[in-house]
C-alpha cells in the first residue's frame, strides 16, 4: 500500500484539486439553497398568501352584507368549504416557538401586492406530531403531505378590528437532508476525481523516489545496475540524464585515479633514487636528515593520493568487530611505548571499510600522542549509533579554529607546527573516511585542557 502513497508533490496537488471540489460544491450548495429558497415561496407561501388573501376578502364581503350581524358573517364564513383558513379573535399562535420572520416577511409582502393591508403577522414552524397523523378525521391526502413535507407552517395575520385570520399548512423538511445531499455527492467527486489523481501521481512519483533514492546513496564505481526508464515522457528524459551523467561521472573519476596513479609512480621513482644516492653521503647527521627528508615527502604523497582516491576505494566494506579494530591501533602505539589507554567493549560487529577506519582511528590517537603526551580512546556502543572518542591533555585548539582544522593543509602555527610533524592532512584525510562511512567528525576542546575528537556512526 506504500507505493500507492503521493509525494510531497503530489499530495499538495491533491489537496489543491480537493480544495476547488469542495469550493465548487460550496457554490454549488449556495446555488441550491436559493433555488430551494425561490421553490419554497412558489410551493408554500405564494398558494398561502393566496388562500388568506381570498379569505380575507371573503371575510370583509360578507361583513359589508351583514354589517349588523357580525356573528352571522362569522359562521357563514367559517362553513365555506373552499379554505382552510380560520377566523379567531385572538391570536391562538403568539406562544409557538420557532418563529420564521423570513417567511413573515414574505408574506407580508405578497398580502400588500394583493392589496391586503394586514397588521401583525406571525409565521411559527412546527413539527408533526405523528399521532396526529393517526387521527381518523384528519384528511387522508392531508395527512399523506404532512407525513411527505415534515414540518408545518402556522400562520397567524392580524385583520385590524376584525380578528385574526390562521392557517396551517405543510412545510418542506429542513436543508439537512440537502446537506447530506451535497456531502455524498462531493465523496462521489471524490472519489472519482481524487483517486485516478493519486493513481497518476503514484504513477509518476514511484520512478522519481527511485531517482531520488539512486541520487542520494550514488557512489561512483558501484557497478551499480543503470536505473530502468519508465513513468511519462519527461521522467524518462530525466532517469536517462541521470543515468548518462553518472557514466560521465565514473568516467571522470577513472581518469583521475589513472593520472593520480602515474603522478605517483613518476615521483616515487626519483625518491627511491634519491633514497639510494643519499647512502654514499658520508656524513651521518646529513645522511640522516636527507633520510627524514624523503620520508615526510614519501608520506605526503601517500596522504595525498589517499585524500584524492577517498571518493573511489578499493577496499569493499565488511563485517568487523570495532571494538578488537580499534584495539589493534592502541597496541600499535603502545608497542612503541607511548601512553594509550583503552578499555575493549563486549563484541561491536560494524559494517565498513577497516583499512580506511584504522587510518581514520590512527591519525586521531598520533595526534593526542603528538601534541598531548598520551590519549585515552573510549568505545561507546548505543542503540542507533557508537561513538570513538579520542582525549588528550595538550594545548588544545582555539574555538574560532575547530572546524577550519579540518580542511587540507591547514595547521596551527602557535603549537602544532610542521616543526612538530604533519602538513595539515591527517585530520582532512579521518574526516573524509568517516563521511565516507556515514558518520561525522568533530573535535571539541576538554574541561581543564586538551582536546576530545570524536567519531559518530550510525549502527
């Protein structure tokens, strides 16, 4: 089901394409309102804006007949069988609750067009009572309406000295069923607009975290596999780009180890030469500084042509235990008495590059022997990483210089000087064997002097 899921890319596309849907059903929703608004008045208010005006002409017809027999005029109006409109002379609606005045105010209006002056209007909503559906005299297809609309409409108009005209009538049910409505026709959009998009962008964004996965763990000379073109036209193109520049790039590299390769044959053949000419200098103290002096340069351009290759070794990754690998780098100094104290963890099984991390391991412990007299190494396995830490009680770097140690050929002229050994190389070379790894290098001065180097990698 995960490959299914949208990128970042994707899932704003379709939260764009979900945010008109509901836009678009929001005007759709305020369209059908009014519409069922405009319906309302043509179904309901208007035919009883008609009914009380009729009745209240009726009303006034009869009284101008019989102006002395009000009563007369009353049962004569209220046994014609052509309304349903009541005549009372209070207002039997004043206490009902829910009272519309948007439908007052409609009927108000229509009354005035009728030519109908009327005094105070009240228009109440009222549910159906369900028993009074069951009541036998109640008129079967009233009852059929009224159990159909929901709801009905009392309405109250007052006739200024004359009473108060009533009706009754069915009510369409509220709008909540026209919400329900729209909700399950904006799932229905949904569902058929929003999943083929998902389906689309998955389409596309499987080939591009593919490519973003290739693009973030590339090494040259993997032999990795070229990553297989597919997704629409324009991810092709781009799969095949990418493929073509890391050719390009594994090309380049090739090309730089070959002419690394010859620089360093070309100057270790005349320092081999200038190793066997310096034996026949019969000075001693001359032969032997000319011996140290070929020996830093046969080291630097080992550190260098190491430096340079990092991006390409030659060396695979493997188990090993780190514990035992930095151990062996410990006796290594101790064997040449200098002061290394490391206590072995339990087993630490680590995938990587021994060769390279014994390196790394190396120049950080010859440089707490050089400028500290000694180094205590600690071994700390955690659950998501295990961390190397190198203390020494020497000068210590300034702040300002912690990092910018790190760069080739740097060097502190104040106490770590070339007079005191190295060319600024050994701390650039460790960083680049533990980035090569994955990890990170740091370096941090310690409470009461000296200095901690530190070596994180994840597990």
């Amino acid at each position: 089901m995960r490959r299914f899921l949208p990128t970042s890319l994707i899932a704003r596309i379709a939260l764009l394409v979900a945010a008109a849907l509901f836009a678009a059903q929001a005007i759709n929703f305020g369209l059908l309102l009014h519409e069922r608004q405009k319906a309302r008045f043509a179904l309901v208010i208007a035919p009883a804006t008609t009914r009380l005006a009729d009745a209240a002409e009726r009303l006034l017809a009869l009284q101008r007949e019989a102006p002395a027999q009000p009563g007369t005029a009353k049962r004569r109006f209220l046994s014609d069988p052509r309304t349903h409109v009541r005549l009372h002379r209070e207002n039997p609606f004043a206490a009902q609750p829910n009272r519309r005045s948007d439908v007052e105010r409609d009927l108000r209006r229509g009354l005035e067009e009728a030519g109908l002056r009327a005094g105070t209007i009240v228009a109440a909503l009222r549910p159906v009572d369900p028993q009074r559906l069951l009541n036998p005299k109640l008129d079967p297809l009233r009852a059929d309406r009224l159990r159909r609309m929901g709801a009905e409409m009392l309405v109250a108009v007052e006739l200024p000295g004359k009473g108060w005209l009533t009706l009754a009538t069915p009510w369409p049910r509220s709008d909540f069923g026209l919400i329900w409505q729209l909700a399950a026709q904006t799932l229905i959009l949904y569902v058929v607009v929003l999943v083929p998009v998902l389906l689309v962008g998955g389409r596309i964004a499987r080939p591009l975290r593919t490519l973003t996965d290739a693009a973030r763990t590339f090494r040259p000379g993997d032999d990795t596999a070229p990553l297989r073109e597919r997704g629409p036209s324009d991810v092709r193109a781009l799969i095949a780009a990418y493929n073509a520049l890391g050719r390009r790039v594994t090309s380049m590299l090739d090309e730089k180890d070959r002419m690394l390769g010859a620089i360093g044959h070309d100057l270790r053949t005349p320092l081999q030469a200038l190793r066997v000419r310096i034996e026949s200098v019969e000075d001693d103290d001359d032969r032997a500084r000319m011996v140290d002096t070929i020996d830093e340069m046969s080291r630097t351009l080992d550190d260098i042509l190491s430096l340079a290759r990092l991006g390409r070794p030659s060396e695979p990754s493997t188990d090993v235990d780190l514990g035992a690998l930095v151990d062996a780098v410990v006796e290594d100094f101790r064997d040449l008495d200098h002061d290394v104290t490391f206590e072995e963890p339990a087993r630490l099984k680590m995938r990587l590059r021994p060769t390279l991390m014994r390196r790394a391991v190396r120049n950080l412990i010859e440089n707490a022997v050089k400028y500290g007299d000694g180094a205590e190494v600690r071994l700390i396995a955690e659950t998501e990483r295990v961390t190397i830490e190198v203390c020494d009680r020497g000068p210590g770097i300034p702040a300002e210089m912690l990092k910018a140690v790190f760069n080739p050929f740097t060097r502190l002229e104040q106490s770590r000087n070339r007079g005191t050994g190295g060319i600024g190389l050994g701390l650039a070379l460790a960083r680049a064997i533990v980035n090569d790894a994955g990890g990170a290098i740091a370096l941090a001065n310690r409470e009461g002097g000296g200095l901690v180097a530190t070596i994180t990698l994840p597990r």
